[in-house]
C-alpha cells in the first residue's frame, strides 16, 4: 500500500458552487522542494477557514 501524509495551512477556500468548496495551499515560489500543495474540493458545509493547519492523506486503495 502507498501513502503519502503531510501537514500543511490552507492559503484559500474558493466558493466552487452551491454545493462544493475548494482548499488549496500552494507555495508561491515552487523553489522548495519540501513544500507539497494540495487542491482538494470538499462538501458545503465544513468549518475550514484559510490559516487553519490541516493533515492530507493520500492512500492507494486496492
């Protein structure tokens, strides 16, 4: 099984639709190769706020 876990702030919440958001987290220089981004759309109705700290898991199922 893969995995791949990292912690990291929400930069921006984008109002997607009515029924989705989207956090990102994106470093602005690209030159630091320890910094991972994430874009990730999530349901209406969390209580994410830019600032907040934030664990992605990425897991390869199967």
């Amino acid at each position: 099984m893969t995995k791949i876990e990292f912690e990291s702030s929400i930069d921006f919440v984008a109002n997607i639709n009515e029924e989705k958001d989207c956090l990102m987290s994106q470093d602005p220089t690209q030159d630091n190769p320890g910094v991972l981004w994430f874009n990730i759309d999530v349901p209406k109705g969390h209580s994410f706020k830019t600032g907040d700290r934030v664990r992605v898991i990425v897991e390869k199922i199967g």
